[in-house]
C-alpha cells in the first residue's frame, strides 16, 4: 500500500505492507534509530512517537494508521544542533542514566507539555507511567519534566 505522511517536517511517501509497523519502518527503512524497541508490545514507552501530536506506541501502530498524518520521532525535536524544551530540560536535570528510555519519556513529556501546559504532578506522573525506566528512579526525570511544564 501506499501511505503520505508528514515525517519530522517533511512530506514523505511509504510503500508498505498492510501490516507493517511504524517501528520497523523508522528504524528498519528511514535510519531513524532514535525510536527504541525493547517489549514490542505497547509497555514500555520505549518506542513513543507523537502521530498528529498524541503519544503512540511504534511497536504497534501500523504505518497504515499514518496515512495523511504528521509524524514526529525523536530525530524531529531538535532544530539542528539546538535542543528542543524538552531533550533541554532532560539535559539539565541529567535525567539520563543509560538513556534506553530516554527518547521515549522525552516524546511523553513533549506529548503532556501539549496537552496540559499546566499539569500538576499527578498529571506529569500519569504521562510517566506509560515508559519504564530501569535506571534513573524517576526523579530527575520528573524534576525535567516539571521544568518543562514551568517554562
Ligand atoms: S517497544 Fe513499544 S511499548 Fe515497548
Ligand atoms: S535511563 Fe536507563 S532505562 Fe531509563
């Protein structure tokens, strides 16, 4: 099948299977190895992208599910050599330890600093809880995300 697409700023044409994943097709066809794959079952955050601005699992949102939207992954933040808010924020608070997790909770807080600019914790922690990280404990990760919210 064939899909357009709005991929990180730019208009972009996909031949696909009907069943193909997005996550195969970023990181597999496009070189965007940004995106993480670790359960391949829409638990750990890792593969987070934004479609049409929302938060979505690239393991298993097809590319089909794509077509005539916009599509942000993590190589689509940065403006350049200049960080966005976020990956900032991120950067500031080293709120980075292995980093596996990093790209996906860094779409979730872009995600939630759309949705609820002003979010109190329960919120940025609702927007957390969908990405599991196995190293930092959380709280630099929440300090970063409440720079963000604060900005
Ligand atoms: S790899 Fe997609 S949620 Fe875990
Ligand atoms: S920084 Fe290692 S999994 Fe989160």
């Amino acid at each position: 099948m064939h899909v357009d697409l709005v991929l990180n700023g730019e208009l972009t044409a996909i031949e696909c299977a009907d069943n193909e994943l997005i996550l195969d097709v970023v990181r597999e066809r496009l070189g965007l190895t940004g995106t993480k794959r670790s359960c391949d079952m829409e638990v750990c955050g890792s593969c987070t992208v934004l479609l049409d601005g929302l938060a979505a699992s690239a393991c298993t949102t097809l590319v089909a599910e794509a077509d005539g939207k916009e599509l942000v992954t993590i190589e689509g933040l940065s403006d350049g050599d200049e960080l966005n808010p976020v990956q900032q924020a991120f950067v500031d608070h080293a709120a980075v330890q292995c980093g596996f997790c990093t790209p996906g909770m860094i779409m979730s807080v872009q995600a939630l600093a759309m949705d609820h600019p002003d979010a109190d914790d329960e919120t940025i922690s609702e927007y957390l809880s969908g990405t599991i990280c196995r190293c930092t404990g959380y709280v630099k990760i929440l300090e970063a995300a409440r720079q963000v919210i604060s900005e």
